[in-house]
C-alpha cells in the first residue's frame, strides 16, 4: 500500500475577502473584536461562505492507543489506565465529555492500539505499540493501515454530517512519542521537548529524556518520508490521528486542534498533505514544551492559554464556542444599514 493524499486545496480567498468587507459593515469599530474577527474570517473561508453558516455538528474523535515505552518509567500513571478511561468516555465520565456537553458537540472513541479489550476495537491495529527507544512504534503496513483509518474515520464523520472536527488523544506514555516527532520534525534537542506529561517526578523525567534521546535518534533517518517515521516513532493512536487531520483537510473541513499529542500529529499531517495547516486552528497552548515549538512550526497562534495539559481534545473543545461565537458574529450581527446606525464619521 502506498500513502497519497490529494493536491489540499486552500481554504477560499473569495469569501475571506467577502468576510473582511462583511465586519467592516457591522455595528462596530473595525478590528474591535480582535481575533474574534479573524477567526470568523478563517471559518468562511473554510466553508467558501459569506456570512458563514452556523455549526450544526462538532464532533469530537478520541484515538486511544496504549505505548510501550510507557512500561519504562516515562509517565505517572499504569498502561491499564487506557483502557480504563475508554470506558469513561462511553459512559460520559471524562472531561472532554462535559466539555463537549457545554459546548455542543459530540464525543466519538476509536481503539487503535489499546493493550486490553475494549467495545470500540473494531478499528484496533494491534494491542499497544513498539517501545520506540529500542524499536519501531508499528510494522509499515500497520502505519498505513492506522493513516487509513484515519482518513476513513474523516469520511465517515463528513458524509455523516460532521462539519468541524476536533482530534482527541488517550493514551498513557503518548507525549513521549509525540515530543519525539516534534523534535524530529523541528530539528530540536531532547531536553527541549520533554515534559511533565501526567506529572512524573525528576527521576521520571530523566528517564523520559533518555527515551526521547534514544528514540530520536532511530527516527532521524527517517524523517524524509512521513508514513516511516510514523511507523518508528509514533503509535497506530497517532499515525491514525495524523491521517485524520490530513483527510480533513482534503474534505474541506474546518478542525481545531488540541495539545501536545494532536499537535505532533499534525506536523506529520502537513508532511502527508502539505497546505493541511491552513485548515486547522489551534485551540490551546499547551503546558507540555513541545507543543510550542508545533505550533511555531505550523504557524499557528493558539486561541488560549490555560496551562491545559489534559489531552483528550479538552482544549480544543475550551475553544469551541470561541470558533461558534466568531461564526456568528458574521452571519448574525447586524450592519450600520440594517439598524439604522450612524458609521465612522
């Protein structure tokens, strides 16, 4: 199997312009709801509308996958929490369900490498992924077949009705391959992308540098072809994620991302599709270092800054009524003409 994305297509300049004459219209000072209005301006020029439409269905995609490195002391909590908080989720348990309760969107959980059973494996590519300081996350093929659930989990949401996306992580150990792909793909040291992840203690995070050093360095060899990268130093919960975040963008649908584990998908994602990015916005900054150094390597300004290291989607979700709220304003706001007001002098 070989990974081909379609040419991504940019959002339209058309209506982004017709969006920048639409808030000059409107019953305020220009530019005085700041980045309000450029995210307005960003969602109609995703859906190729002006004023846009509304949102009628977020949905959320959480990618559970279990890792091995997660067996060498690199985070705070035991592998079977995984599979634990799948069953969270199901039952609406978790903080991206509230959330998104708030918010108006919809939770949905795909098992992609979890290290237990679970009654959303039907998409499972293998129980847990390689320890990748010492070996590959994933064979080849299982990295395709992750990229292509992925792609078919975007065109199963889409047809669905879905009309914006949020890509969700769980998955204990999975900021460490996620600061491995950040660095690979930054030319950044080991010690610039660790972080605290679930908390560990000094004695944790040594071990956690070590395992990124070790990892990076089998990754670097690779780091030219996406789909082999992934395959040595990801995870069948984050190569999916990747290809998620890619094929949406294909499918012309607006995604806002979340931390640390979304943001290394998304690198890749723009390596698999490049111009993937410009239909993405970042929700949060995360607490974890590495998702700084994603963001700058997207060019993307995240819209919060709550010291959010969660996971989960939980961020990008904080954000959503931000990204409703810009909509909105366009489609719903009134102009100086329609309300008899008096504009700039």
């Amino acid at each position: 199997m070989t990974i081909e994305f379609p040419p991504v297509e940019p959002p339209s300049e058309d209506a982004r312009s017709q969006a920048v004459a639409r808030h000059g219209s409107l019953t305020k000072p220009p530019g005085s709801l700041g980045r309000l209005e450029d995210l307005g301006i960003w969602v109609a020029g995703c859906q190729g509308k002006c004023p846009p439409r509304p949102f009628t269905r977020p949905r959320v995609v959480v990618f559970a996958g279990d890792h091995g490195v997660a067996r060498h002391g690199v985070s705070a909590y035991p592998s079977e929490v995984t599979g634990q908080m799948v069953a969270n989720f199901l039952s609406g348990g978790a903080a991206v369900n509230v959330l998104a309760n708030v918010a108006g969107a919809t939770v949905r959980v795909v098992d992609m490498s979890v290290d237990s059973e679970t009654s959303v494996g039907d998409l499972k590519v293998r129980r847990s992924s390689g320890s990748i300081d010492r070996e590959d996350a994933l064979t080849l093929e299982e990295a395709e077949r992750a990229i292509e659930t992925g792609r078919k989990l975007v065109d199963d949401e889409v047809d669905g009705g879905a009309d914006l996306l949020i890509a969700g992580d769980m998955g204990i150990g999975n900021t460490t391959p996620a600061a491995v792909l950040i660095a690979a793909l930054t030319g950044s040291e080991p010690v610039a992308v660790v972080g605290r992840g679930t908390g560990i203690d000094d004695q944790g995070w040594m071990r956690k540098t070590a395992a990124i050093r070790d990892a990076l360095r089998r990754a670097r060899p690779v780091i030219n072809d996406p789909v082999a990268l992934l395959a040595a130093a990801s995870g069948a919960d984050i190569a999916a994620m990747a290809g998620f975040l890619a094929q949406a963008a294909v499918r012309k649908t607006p995604v806002i991302l979340d931390g640390v584990v979304s943001g290394a998908a998304a690198v890749v994602a723009e390596e698999l599709a490049p111009g993937a990015r410009e239909w993405w916005v970042a929700g949060h900054r995360s607490a974890e270092p590495s998702h700084a150094l994603a963001l700058g390597h997207l060019s993307l300004e995240p819209l919060l800054e709550f010291d959010m290291r969660l996971g989960e989607g939980s961020g990008a979700v904080a954000a959503l009524p931000l990204v409703v709220m810009a909509t909105r304003i366009l489609a719903e706001m009134a102009t100086f003409d329609s309300a008899g007001v008096s504009g700039p002098a």
